[in-house]
C-alpha cells in the first residue's frame, strides 16, 4: 500500500484526480480481455507467437483502449476477482470467434484429405493449435497470409475494442438475454463452421467423386488392369487442380465470412448485458 501511496501522490503531482486503485484495476481488466483473445486468434500467431510478442502487443492496444473506458471506482477484492474470471471467460469466447472460419477451412482440407486417401498424415497447426491434414495446414496459412492481406486483424481488433461498448470491464453481466439466448448464438456459430467447411470442399470432393466414377466404370470394363495406383494418383492432382480452381470463391468468401462472424460480436456481448 506505501508503494501505491506513493505512486498516487506522484501521479496527482502530475495533474492525474482519479481512483489509482480503480484505474490499475480497468488496466488488468483491460489487459486480460485482449491477451486471452490475442493468443487464441490464428491470425495474430497464436502459439507459433512467443508469448512475449503477444502479451506485449495486448499491452500496447490496453495502453490505447484503456484510457477512454470509465474505470470503477469503490470495487471489493471479491468483486475485483469476479470482473477478472468474466474477463477472461469474455477473451476466451472472442477468440474462440476468431478461430472458427479457419477451423472450418482446416476442416474442408481434412475432408478433401480424406477422400483423395491422404489422410495418414496429419501435422501440428500452431495457430489453431491442433493437428491438421497435410492439404488442411496448406490451406489455414494460406487462408491467414491472405485474411491479413484483406485488413481482416484489423477487423477482429476494432470489434474487441467495440466489444468494450457492448459489455464494460467494470460491468458484470446480468444475462438479461437469458443464458440460452447465448447459449444458442454460439451453437448458431459453431454449426456454421461445418457450413462452410462443406461449401470449401464441395467443388474438390465432387470432382473426386467422378473420377472415382470413371475409374470403376473403367474397372468394370477391364477388370484385368489394376486401376487403384493410378485411381490415387488421379485423385492427389484432380484435388489440387480443382482446388485452383475454387479459389477465386476461398478468396471472395474469405472477405465475407470473418465480417459477418465479427458482426456477431455484439450480438454475443449484448446477450451478457
């Protein structure tokens, strides 16, 4: 306490008339929001990011946002940890958010994977922080290289920054909205992702389909000549052709899709209010 006393006296030397308790407060609350959410999103490196780069950068947008937030002024220890855990359950779920469209690109990468007969392999994804098929991982960083190009980060940062707005960090929730009004939102969300997985991989997993197709009907005719090497073989480059192909809409949708997640954002905190 003789240290934040001293501090304060230097801060109202300094001009400053506010809680200093309060304002150290605002700033942690701050802060977790926007580290849990930062680690979680893809796009901003997740775990391939040192943890000091990402707790840096969520230091550097708290320094930013913070100040214009009205810090809470009498705040019991209890009450203190409360705002803290509905803070980090608030990042958790944003950056959840953040992970779903490519999660669902992932999710296509598997599908194709799996029906060309590629899916042995799987790789460690740092950014979604799982594993991911060979064609999956290829196209989750190719899908963030370009959601970066597109300005998408700075889509995902200016919604945490209005998600303040929506839900104070000094507010706890009431669930005025009901918890299965939520509840219901991110089930909404989650099914999406299977959406869009299917509308990713369905242009690919039809065309493998036909040459699965031709080759039956080939081996129908000539059962003699083994067609299965040449069937894989077939199946890896149609795959890759096709998925040129698709993606102007990859490129088109990927300019969609994280919008429209952001935008339910607020819907989201408005349903803790």
């Amino acid at each position: 306490m003789d240290l934040l006393d001293g501090l304060g006296r230097i801060l109202s030397a300094a001009g400053f008339r506010g809680s200093l308790q309060g304002t150290l407060l605002l700033y942690g609350l701050v802060m977790a929001r926007f580290s849990i959410a930062v680690s979680l999103a893809p796009f901003l490196g997740g775990r391939a990011v040192p943890a000091q780069a990402r707790v840096g950068l969520a230091a550097v947008i708290t320094l930013l946002v913070a100040p214009h937030l009205v810090a809470p002024t009498e705040v019991s220890p209890i009450a203190a940890l409360a705002l803290l855990a509905k803070e980090v359950v608030i990042g958790a779920i944003l950056g959840y958010l953040a992970q779903l469209v490519f999660l669902a690109i992932e999710m296509a990468g598997a599908l194709i994977d799996n029906q060309r007969g590629m899916n042995q392999i799987s790789l460690y994804t740092p950014q979604l922080q799982g594993p991911a098929s060979l064609l999956g991982m290829l196209q989750v960083q190719a899908a963030i290289a370009l959601f970066v190009t597109f300005d998408g980060h700075l889509y995902f940062l200016r919604a945490l920054t209005d998600s303040f707005t929506a839900l104070p960090a000094a507010t706890l929730p009431t669930l005025r909205a009901g918890g299965l009004a939520i509840a219901d939102l991110v089930t909404r969300l989650t099914a999406d992702l299977f959406v869009i997985a299917v509308r990713i991989a369905a242009p690919v997993l039809l065309a493998l389909f036909l040459v699965d197709i031709v080759f039956g009907v080939f081996n129908r005719m000539a059962a003699q000549v083994p067609v299965h090497q040449e069937n894989q073989t077939a199946k890896a480059w149609v795959s890759l052709l096709f998925l040129l192909l698709a993606l102007p809409l990859l490129l088109t949708q990927l300019r969609i899709w994280p919008q429209q997640l952001f935008g339910q954002m607020e819907a989201l905190m408005a349903g803790f209010r």
